[in-house]
C-alpha cells in the first residue's frame, strides 16, 4: 500500500507547488499591475510633486492614481515593487546647455528637489537633467549620497553654484555621475577614488582651477571608462604618471581648458586602450604625431581649435583604427599633399572625417585623396590651397560632405563630380574657379542638399526644360553667370530655404512664378543683377527674414513687408511712391533704400520698429521732418543724407547711445548743433555738411573719442573750433585699425546662416578732398577727415589739432579764422590734403609742413600769409601745372613758386629766424592795444570832466570844424548841380 500511495503524494505534490507558484505570479502581478506601489514610496514621490512649483510640458501630469510605478519617469522592479528609476530630464530643452542658465528653459521643471527622495532606498537611477530645480538654496542636495544603492546620477544642466559635494563619494555603487553644465566648483576630487565601480564621469563647466593632481586622482580609478572634464579651467596636462592605471579608458574630452605647453609632453598620450580623445579648444602648440606611437586604438583625434601652432611630423602606421581626424582651427600648417601620404599609411581604409578647415596648408589636394574610399567628410575650408579639383574625389563614392571653399583652387570643376551620389554638401565657394558647369556635373547628385559656387568664375549652361535630380534647400550661385534669362530650372526646386543669386548677369524681368515659388524661402539674395518688374502689392505673409533686391531696375511702390523680416535691401533700384504707411516689422534690424526715386515724408510708424538699427534712406526724396521717435534706441547706423528733410537736429537720437554712423547731410535741417552729440561717445562717423545749422560748434564733441571722420561743412557755424581737439584720439596712430565695425566689409554672401551682416556700407559717398569731389564706398572705412569748409567760424586753429597724426584729410577752407598756422604742422605725418584756403591767415608757413610726406593736395591761398615759402621734396611735386595756385592771394610770400622774390630782409624758411611777426605773441600785441586805447580814452574824458576851461575850448572846436564842414558840403553839392 506503500507502494500504491507513493504516486498519489507526488501528484499532490506537483498541484500545491503549481498552485503556490501561480499565486506567486499572481500576487507579483497585482504588486506590479494593480495598485502594488508601495505607499510609503508613492508618498515619497508625491512630496517630491510638490516641491516642482511649475511643469510647463506637463512631464508629471501623470502622477495621479495608487499605481507610482505606471506614472511617467518612474519604474519599479517587477519583482518588488520598489521604485528603482526616478527619470526626469528635460528632453526638449528650448536653450543651448552652454548658455548655463536652465531656468530660461521653457520647458524645463521648476522648484526644490524635495529631501523625500531618500525614502526610496531601492533607488538605483535618477537622472533630473536641464531642468531648474535649485530651489531653495542653488546648491546640490546632499542627502543623495544617503541613497547607496544609486548607480546611475545625472545632474547637468541643473546651474547649481558652490561647491561640488564630496560626499557623493560615499556612493558605493555609483557607475555613472554627470555634474556638468553648471556653475559649481571643486577645489578637491579625491573623493572621487571612493567610486571604484565608476565608469563615466562628468564635470563639463565645473570649475577646477584649483585642482593641481587632478590627472593622479583620475588614474587611481581603473573602472573609468568615460572622462569629461572639458571647460573646467584646468591649467595643465603635462604631468608625469609612474603607471598606467587607466586601461580601460576609452574616450578622454579635456577640450576648452587652458593648457598652452608642448602637446607632446601631455600625460594622455600614453592611454593605448583610448578610442576617442577630444583636447581642442586649448592652447596647445608643437609637435604631435609621434606622440600618437602608443595610440593603436584610437578611432577619433580632435585637435580643433588651439591656440599654438600644431606641427606634422612622424608617422602613422599605428593610426589603423582612425575614424575622424580634426585640426579644425589649429593653426596646423604644411603641405596638404604630406597629410594625405601620412595618412595613407594605414588609415586610408578606414577613414570617414578629415576636419582641416580654418588651418594653413598649403599645396595642392593630391588625386590620392581618391583612394579614401570610406571618407563622408572632407572639409579643407579656409587654407591656402591651390591648383585644381582633383577628378579623383569621383571616386570617394561615400562622401557625403565636401568643403573646398575660401581657398585659392583654379581651373574646372570636374564632372566626375557628379558620381557622388551620396553627396548632401557642396561648397566650392569664394575660389578662382572657372569654367562652365554643365548638367553632367549634377546627374547623380540626387541626395544633394547644399550648393555652395558663389564668389568664382564660373558659367552654368543647362538645356531650359532641363530637371535637377536634387531638391536643394541652399542654393549658392553668387556671381555665377547664369543669364540673362532667369534660370527656369530653379522653378522646381520647392525645399529651397536659402536662395543667392547675385551678380548672376540676369537681365530679365522677375518671372509670375518666381515669387509664388520662393515665398517660404527665409533668405534671398538676387542683388547686382539688371532684373526689373514690380514687388508684390503684398510681402506680409511671405517667410523672408531676410531679403536683399538692391542693386537692379526694380519699379513701383515698396509694399507691406513680411511680418518676421529682420533685414530689407532694396537700394539702387527704381522704387518710386511713398514708404508705407504701417511699417508692421518688429524684428527689423536692417532696413536699407537708399538711392531710389521714394517721395514723401518718413512716417511714424518707423517708431515702431523697436529692433531697428540700421535705417538708410539716403539719396531718395524724401521731404518734412524726421519723426521723433524716442523707442528706437537701438540705432547704430542712420544715413538720411541727399533728401530735403528739415527741422531740427532729431532730438531722439540723444537716447542712441549705441549710434556709430550718422548721416544727414545734403538736406535742409537748421537750428543749433545740441550738446548731447558730445554723449553719444560711440559715434565714429558724423556727416552733417550742407544743411542750414547755425550757432557753435558744442564743445562737448571732443568727447567723441571714437570718431573718425566729422563733416560739418557747408552751413550757418560760427564762433571758433573747440579747444582740446586732440581728444579725438581714433584720429592719432596710436589708435588701432578703424573702429567702423563692419562697416566697409562685404560678407560671403550665403556662406553661413545669413546672407547679409547688417552695417555693411555699400553706399557711395561724396567727399570733398584734395581740391575735388571724390566718390568713397567701402573704404570710406579707412578714411580719416575732418570737414569744416564753408562756414562762419573764427578765432585760430586750435595748435592741439596737429596731435591728429591720423588724419588723412584736412579742410578749414572758406571760414573766417585768424592766426597762424600750427607750428608744428608737420607732426601730422597721415595727411594727404590740406585745405586752409580763404581764412584771415597770417605769419609764416611753418617749415615742417615740408616733412608731410604723404601730402598730395595743398592748398593755402587767399590768406594773409608771408616770408619764403618752404620747399621739399614732396611739396615741390604738387599740383605741377601750376604750384602757384595753392598760394595765390597772399601777397607777402615769395621764392618760388611765385614769382616774387625774397628781399635780403626775408626771412629764410629753412632757418631758425622768425619774422617780426614771429617775434611777438599776438595776445600780448592785442592787450597791449586795448590797454593803450583805454588809457587813452579815459585821460580825455577825465579832461574833459573836471577843467571846465577845456571842456569850452573842446566845444567852440568841434562847432567850428561842424561849421566849416557844412559850408564845405554845401558848395560841393552847389557844384555838382
């Protein structure tokens, strides 16, 4: 019976331990599915709620309910039902890290990271990323480190400040610590040899300036797998290390720190297990490709951005894994021809990313550059390379970027080309290229994104009906010939964002299509061709932001802009109306018309443009005044010049303080120059000639320290020219390169994410020098003048004013200044014409002004000048025809070039005498006169008022003169009748 029964217990068995088993699986599920949160930590979790004062995304509208562990950002282990993953990081973050500060994040959490947090003792991972949860002290909690079961810490981007806490080395477990984007500091990380499960760390922007042992700390951590300790001000990396300890370490980021040593002498070269070590940004310089010997499993090396200059040198034949290579920015120099044979040497096959952009090579791209077949980027922009496209690059069929631009290369674009079929980015731009391209250069380009020919010599020469195989969203053919028609095949390319098409020798109207087309294009640029038509009656809706038309035939009124434009040029066409009434831009920085036929007055809503600060409207007709519109104060350039505008100098402009460029004349204002022109100190150009100002000239504009060339010539000035002159010190040498800004700088048009850099000055401008109106446009950057022709003033010229070594042009003519010419003229050793003609001028020409070796243009005449005029070799050159022009109307100077000659008495130029004149200070003449006229006058008077005997004797006198001059008078009229 024993026997029998046994099979009967084992199935009994089986059924209660299948029984248990399911009601374990049972009770597991309703833990994990049902409401199996464990209240405690639920609690826990909603304290943590609580503490988040805004959620703008709603990251925890889900927290609501019994079950934690379904909530967003949470789980739980299946098998307990502890929270183990708490995830919160802002996954959208609306600002770049670097900017440091997530609490302008939009979408970013809010509050207190609530000390709940340590309830939940099961806690493995909490990642709280770019959010802003500093409240209430901005400092990193430090009950974390009492939560030891933690693996996972990330906390970047959350801008903590002090101190990073050391306790978090008392996190055993801890494999993965992020710290970095944030405003904390560290001035020991020792702690960190506490973590030995770690494998990645990161204090990106933690401030480790005081940390000197900071490579010995990280060595002794043999987990490490992953450093980032980039930006973290660290000051060396050339520190010796008895061992090695690091041998898993795989990728090393000590980029943007301020090491400026011998590259080769850093510790880091010695790690043979690295497969990524990124060091630019720092100021590396030397030798460094034989310090890549122990390298063997490095895959990418980024130099990019030292200071120093890298030098090649060596081999790379233990490089057999490098994937990316990038000395972007390094001031590496050599020949590219050497690069390409060294890295040939074992890397050809595995190459993907060669980054030499903004570097100095030299020589010409080698066709073995072909035998990268693995390459996708090959960026050599910005060197100084030359010769041809090598046809070769048709073989790197993988390449999916090429950048050849703002180099010297010649000759063709090869249509082997056109084999890049991967090929989304092509920028040739700003070479010397030639030739035609024509469509087989483009057939296989079907994943072509990006094209960049501008600023070359290039003609395009496709069939009209012909079909691109691409959708470009850049297009770049500036200065490409591709006319007179407009390209029709440009019809189809609808993705296009960005659009130039400048200087393309189209001679055509704008087509019906054409705006329809290109109304979601953000940036256009179709300047300096000869397209005429009409603008749409309506631009409002269209996505321009920014639109350059300038510089063609275009016709009719400028209508409503587009609502997000930030820069307008339609200068040098034929737009003819008045400007619209409702100028609805707020964005607009830059809005530039000058030289069109546009009639009326400038209407008030320009005072709602709050961005505004670039306003040209030069050379239109424009009439009335200027709205005084005090919320504009942005403004840095503002060219009205060429109008018939009137009124006062504008009174807002005393609240743009930012004003650099200020052009007003040729128009019809009057009134008194104000005072506040002597507080808007950035000032660097001031043209207000030829209008009808009056008064003085403010004293307060020698506070101008920054300006470069003043025109005040041309209207109603009196009184004289303020003292202390010589504190317009951009005027003198000891002034750097001109301050102008961009102005007078062309941008590459496209060549990045804009196509226009607002303050480029394009217009021309009509300057009076050396005897003649002469035309500046761009290098009316370089040009430092004074103009003060043409007006009332009086009194000397100031003798500071030669302190002005700078100054290239010099016009005083036509005013009523007295005195003498500076004596020490000569000093102002920049100038290349002088203007004192038609002034009260007396006293010798000073003999220095014979050192004024860049002189050009002289003239002196119609002054009271005398004694012997000066000669020199540069002056003994001007105006040949006839020299004694520039001294014609003073008839005491003699020796040539006029023809009288010096008596014996003259006084020799060149010599140490000085004329009588000379010999005297004219303020003690002038107070030796009044004094004796008033001496003079009061002894009459005195005379006359106390002896009566003389006062009968002065009268019966002045009765007899009266009676004989009557009678004289009386018989001269007789006569004449």
């Amino acid at each position: 019976m024993h026997s029998r029964d046994n099979p009967l217990l084992l199935f009994l068995t089986i059924v209660s331990t299948t029984y248990l088993l399911l009601a374990g699986d049972a009770l597991q599920h309703q833990l994990s599915h049902g409401s199996g949160c464990i209240p405690a930590e639920r609690s826990a979790l909603l304290s943590f709620r609580k503490g988040i004062t805004s959620d703008p995304v709603d990251h925890l509208a889900s927290w609501k309910g019994q079950d934690c562990c379904r909530w967003r950002g949470v789980k739980c282990s299946n098998k307990t039902a502890h929270v183990t993953k708490l995830h919160l990081c802002n996954q959208n973050p609306a600002i770049d890290p670097y900017n440091l500060d997530t609490c302008e994040d939009i979408n970013a959490l809010s509050g207190e990271i609530s000390p709940s947090l340590i309830s939940l003792k099961h806690l493995n991972h909490i990642d709280l990323s770019m959010n802003c949860l500093i409240r209430p002290s901005s400092r990193a909690p430090l009950f974390f480190a009492s939560i030891k079961n933690l693996r996972y810490l990330n906390l970047s981007g959350i801008p903590f400040t002090g101190r990073v806490p050391p306790q978090f080395g008392n996190l055993p477990k801890l494999k993965y610590l992020d710290l970095g984007f944030n405003e904390m500091y560290s001035t020991d990380i020792t702690w960190l040899t506490n973590l030995s499960l770690l494998q990645y760390v990161s204090m990106k922007f933690v401030d480790l300036s005081m940390v000197a042992n900071w490579p010995h700390v990280l060595n002794t951590v043999p987990s490490l797998r992953v450093i980032d300790l980039s930006f973290c001000n660290l000051d060396s990396a050339n520190q010796s290390l008895l061992y090695i300890n690091l041998t898993k370490l795989e990728k090393l980021d000590l980029s943007g720190n301020k090491f400026d040593h011998m590259i080769a002498s850093s510790w880091f070269w010695h790690l043979s297990s690295l497969k990524v070590l990124t060091v630019g940004y720092n100021g590396f310089f030397g030798q460094f490709y034989d310090a890549l010997e122990n390298m063997t499993s490095l895959q990418v090396l980024d130099l990019s951005f030292n200071e120093g200059t890298l030098v090649m040198a060596g081999n790379s034949k233990k490089l057999c894994s490098l994937v990316v290579l990038d000395l972007t920015g390094s001031n590496t120099n050599g020949d590219i021809a050497v690069l390409m044979k060294w890295l040939q040497q074992c890397a050809g096959d595995t190459l993907q990313g060669l980054h030499l952009s903004y570097n100095n090579f030299t020589g010409t791209l080698p066709d073995s550059v072909g035998l990268f077949t693995s390459l996708r980027m090959l960026d050599l922009k910005t060197n100084n390379l030359s010769g041809w496209v090598p046809p070769a690059l048709g073989n790197c069929t993988f390449l999916n970027t090429l950048r050849l631009s703002n180099n010297h290369l010649n000759g063709s674009i090869p249509t082997s080309i056109g084999a890049l079929t991967n090929l989304s980015s092509l920028d040739l731009s700003n070479n010397v290229l030639s030739g035609v391209i024509i469509e087989e250069h483009f057939n296989g380009l079907g994943s072509l994104k990006n094209l960049d020919l501008s600023s070359n010599n290039l003609t395009i020469v496709v069939n009209a009906n012909w079909l691109p195989p691409f959708r470009l969203e850049f297009a770049g053919f500036g200065s490409c010939k591709m006319g007179p028609a407009f390209p029709t095949w440009l019809q189809q390319q609808l993705e296009i964002t960005k659009l130039d098409i400048s200087g393309a020798d189209v001679k055509d109207n704008i087509p019906d299509w054409f705006w329809t087309t290109f109304s979601e294009v953000t940036y256009l640029d179709i300047s300096n061709n000869e397209v005429s038509g009409r603008l749409p009656a309506d631009m409002s809706k269209m996505a321009f932001i920014q639109l350059n038309l300038s510089s063609n035939h275009l016709s009719g009124p400028l209508p409503p802009l587009p609502i997000n434009i930030t820069m307008l040029d339609i200068s040098n066409n034929l737009l003819s109306g008045t400007l619209p009434a409702n100028l609805a831009a707020s964005q607009l920085h830059a809005l530039i018309l000058y030289s069109n036929q546009i009639v009326g007055s400038i209407p008030k809503s320009i005072c709602r443009l709050p961005s505004l600060y670039d306003l040209d409207l030069s050379n239109n007709l424009l009439e009335g005044e200027i709205p005084q519109c005090f919320d504009i104060c942005l403004l840095q350039f503002l060219l009205l010049s060429n109008n018939s505008l009137s009124g006062e100098f504008p009174a807002f402009l005393q609240k743009c303080i930012n004003l650099q460029f200020l052009d007003l004349a040729w128009n019809d204002f009057s009134g008194p120059l104000p005072a506040f022109v002597g507080m808007l100190t950035r000032l660097q150009f001031l043209r207000l000639g030829h209008n009808t100002f009056s008064g003085n000239i403010p004293v307060e504009i020698v506070n101008l320290t920054y300006l470069q060339y003043l025109d005040l010539s041309g209207n109603n000035l009196s009184g004289i020219i303020p003292w202390h002159i010589s504190n317009l010190t951009a005027m003198t040498m000891k002034a750097s390169q001109p301050t102008y800004g961009l102005i007078g700088q062309k941008p590459n048009r496209m060549s990045g994410d804009v196509i226009y850099i607002s303050g480029q000055f394009g217009e021309i401008v009509s300057v009076i020098t050396k005897g003649q109106q002469l035309r500046y446009g761009s290098t009316l950057a370089y040009f430092i003048s004074i103009d003060l022709s043409d007006n009332s003033l009086t009194g000397e010229v100031p003798s500071d004013i030669t302190v002005l070594d700078a100054l290239m042009n010099l016009n005083l003519s036509s005013n009523h200044l007295t005195g003498q010419i500076p004596k020490k003229i000569g000093a102002m050793h920049s100038l290349e014409s002088l203007d004192l003609s038609k002034n009260m001028l007396f006293g010798e020409i000073p003999s220095g002004i014979s050192n004024l070796a860049s002189l050009s243009f002289l003239n002196l005449s119609y002054n009271n000048l005398s004694g012997r005029i000066p000669s020199g070799r540069q002056l003994d050159t001007l105006n040949a025809d006839n020299p004694s022009l520039m001294y014609i109307g003073n008839i005491g100077l003699c020796g040539p070039p006029v023809q009288k000659n010096c008596s014996g008495n003259d006084t020799f130029i060149r010599g140490n005498h000085r004329s009588s004149m000379q010999k005297h200070d004219p303020l003690s003449l002038y107070l030796g006169l009044i004094l004796g006229f008033l001496v003079g006058l009061w002894t009459v008077f005195c005379a006359l008022l106390f002896m009566k005997s003389w006062r009968t004797i002065y009268f019966l006198l002045f009765d007899k003169l009266y009676g004989t001059l009557y009678v004289f008078v009386v018989v001269w009229l007789a006569s004449l009748a």
